[in-house]
C-alpha cells in the first residue's frame, strides 16, 4: 500500500499535535481550577481556625498545600502520558516554577500599583489576579511541560521525517 503525500502526513501530524496540546490546556486548567480553591478555601480555614493572628503563615500554608494539589493533579492527569524524571525533582522544579509564576504576578502588581500608579483595589486586583495570573499560568503551563514533565524520546517517524533537509 502506497505511502500517503508528505502534505497529507504532514497536516495529520500538526492536527494531531494541536489536538494533545488542547486537551493538556483543558486539564490543566482543571487541575489549576481545583487548586486555587484549596488555596482560598484553606487560606481562609486557617485564618478562622487556627491561624487567625498569623496571616501570612496561613498564606504559605495554604500555598503549599494547592501546590502539592496543582502537582499530584499534572502529574498523575494532564501530564500522565509523558516519562517519569524523578519524583523529589519533579516536585522540587514545579516548585520552584510556581515561584515564578507567583514573581509574574507580583511583577504585574508592583508595575501597575507603583509605576503606573493604579491604586484602587480594583486596580490591584485587575493587576494581579487577572493580567497577572493569566501571564504566570501561561508561563507555568510553558514550563511545567519544558522542564517539569518534558517529553523525552517519543518521536514518531513522520516527526523525525519532517526535520530532514529537503
């Protein structure tokens, strides 16, 4: 049976590669969905109960804990079909990525806040919590499937095909 066109393969490819980058966007945005309510809802619990005088332990608390969600969840449902690095520098790395991911919206804050002068609590949180969470999930998603959870060997043949000299 004859071979298919090298435009034909090719297109299949590209579908099927959008098609997988879709589905890991959706699940990660479930998985971040699902973390950020364990952020709040435990943030939130310690400051009622517990932690009611110490607002920033809660915090970190709270941090780590949707953390550890947000990881168990990309690592074992949006990015199960990818190898396995090693688990303390899986975590380690995602981690330290959500830090910069944190430092993304903190960035935007500062900026709007300090620079531009936006003030209001609005402004701060328009800043923060929408153009800058938007930015840092961007950013941890990019990353997370660069370093976190890379795509090691996998290479089909049309792929390796493609990146030959014509």
């Amino acid at each position: 049976m004859p071979r298919p066109p090298l435009l034909t393969r090719s297109r299949t490819w590209v579908q099927e590669r959008i098609g997988r980058l879709l589905h890991e966007v959706a699940k990660f945005g479930v998985v971040g969905a699902i973390a950020y309510v364990v952020d709040v809802g435990s943030f939130s619990l310690l400051r009622h109960h517990g932690l009611a005088d110490k607002p920033i332990t809660a915090k970190i608390v709270s941090t780590v804990l949707a953390t550890t969600v947000a990881y168990v969840g990309n690592r074992f449902w949006t990015f199960r079909h990818r190898d396995r690095v090693g688990g303390a520098r899986e975590y380690l790395m995602f981690f330290v990525l959500n830090i910069g991911g944190l430092g993304i919206a903190v960035g935007c804050l500062w900026v709007s806040h300090y620079v531009l002068g936006f003030t209001s609590i609005l402004a701060d949180n328009i800043s923060a919590n929408g153009v800058g969470l938007v930015l840092g999930t961007m950013f941890r998603f990019w990353a997370y499937r660069r370093w976190v959870f890379p795509e090691t060997g996998g290479d089909d043949a049309l792929s390796a095909e493609l990146r030959q000299p014509v």
